[in-house]
C-alpha cells in the first residue's frame, strides 16, 4: 500500500470521529449546566441514562478515531522530515490527549451508571458532574500540545498548505486560553460556557475537518523524506 493510500484512511478516521462526536454532542445537548441546581443534574442523569450511555460509547469511538488521525499526521511529518522531533511530539501530544479524554469518557460513564443503579447517591451527583467538566474544559490543554507541534511541523515540512499551519496554531492558541477559564471563570468563560468550551470545541471540529479533507485528498506534496547533506567537510 502506497504511503498516499495509508494517509487517505488516516483522514477518513478523523471525518469519521468528527461525525461520532456531533453525534454524541446532539444525544447530550440537554445537560445542565454546572450552575444548574443538584435536583437538575440528578433528574437528567437518572431520566436520561440510556441516551447518556449511548453517547459516552460513540464518544470513546471517536477518541480512538482520533488516534489513528492523529498517528496518520505523525507519520506524514515523520516521512518529509525525519530528523525532526515534530512528528515525535505529535504523536506523543495525541497520545496523552486521548487517553486523557478516553478515561474522562469512560468515568463519566460509570459516574452515570453509579448513579443510577444506587438513587441514593443523586444527593451528590452534582459533585462528580461538576469535577468532570472541569477535568473535560483542562484537557483541552493537552490538545493544545500536538496542535502547536502540528503548526509547527507544517512550517517546516511544507507537508500541507501553509495557512493550514497559522489556523492550527490559532486554535492551539484559543485551546489555551478556554483551559485558563477555569482559574475563576463565571457565565460565558464558565468552564461549560461559550467561550471555554463551544467556540474551542467548534474550531477544533473545523481543523479535524480541514486536515482530515486534506488527508483524504492526499494533499501532500512533500511526503517523500527530505534529503539533507552529510555533516562534516566537503
């Protein structure tokens, strides 16, 4: 299989955890919000349990789609530039970014389930549902990691098109500032609010479109390795 053919299915992961991910988002449009009262938590997670458990499975898919996205982008970096450590921390920055968001997925899905099971723990599900967002709003941190390392790789690799480099590093940017929220963050910059988690979380689905679509069109025009001279005399 041609390293093109190997990048088109990278790309088709990454569309395909992006469509996993609104999905899961629609199914939980309907959580309250961490200032909502403790009775509104616990009436939506003990009401709402199947369509919670629904989305935390299509969630953790999409966590690992994302992966194999994210190893996809490594390796074209890796091939036009082997002798930077770009690709390396790439790889890395996805790695701790997904397993990070695979376990916040798979707690708040046992937290549900716990909380269902054992209705006399409702009095203090607002505790662990608060904890979660918090924890969901600081991973958004680690995402910023391979996503600076990306815009970086592109600048030097030339690997996809440049603008591609300044918007993932823009988003890497807004990452960052959505994790500060929470130091004391209240209405809008609340850590579930539109500026820490809805305008992060729709430019990073717009950049996993865009890189994804470029994979996919095999958009890469240097995934040959770059040839560098010997070190030392002439």
């Amino acid at each position: 299989m041609s390293n093109g053919h190997e990048m088109r299915w990278g790309g088709l992961a990454g569309l395909a955890s992006l469509v996993l991910a609104i999905i899961a988002s629609i199914l939980l449009r309907g959580a309250p919000r961490i200032t909502d009262s403790t009775d509104a938590v616990a009436s939506y997670v003990f009401f709402s349990r199947g369509l919670i458990m629904t989305a935390v499975l299509l969630a953790a898919a999409a966590v690992v789609l994302f992966m194999w996205f994210g190893a996809t982008l490594a390796t074209a970096f890796r091939l036009a530039d082997p002798h930077s450590d770009a690709s390396a921390v790439v790889l890395g920055g996805f790695a701790i970014t997904t397993t990070a968001g695979f376990l916040a997925t798979a707690v708040f899905g046992g937290m549900v389930q716990a909380l269902a099971t054992h209705p006399m723990l409702l009095v203090l599900s607002s505790v662990p549902y608060t904890a979660l967002v918090v924890v969901r709003t600081i991973a958004g941190l680690a995402l910023a990691l391979p996503l600076a390392a990306c815009a970086v790789a592109i600048a030097r690799t030339d690997v996809f098109p440049q603008w591609a480099g300044w918007f993932t590093g823009f988003v890497a940017l807004i990452r960052v500032l959505g994790a500060i929220t929470v130091v004391g963050g209240a209405g809008v910059l609340a850590p579930d609010g539109v500026l820490a988690a809805y305008v992060p979380n729709a430019l990073t689905a717009l950049w996993l479109l865009v890189m994804s679509g470029l994979l996919v069109r095999e958009h890469l025009p240097s995934i040959s390795p770059q040839r560098r001279g010997a070190v030392g005399p002439a």
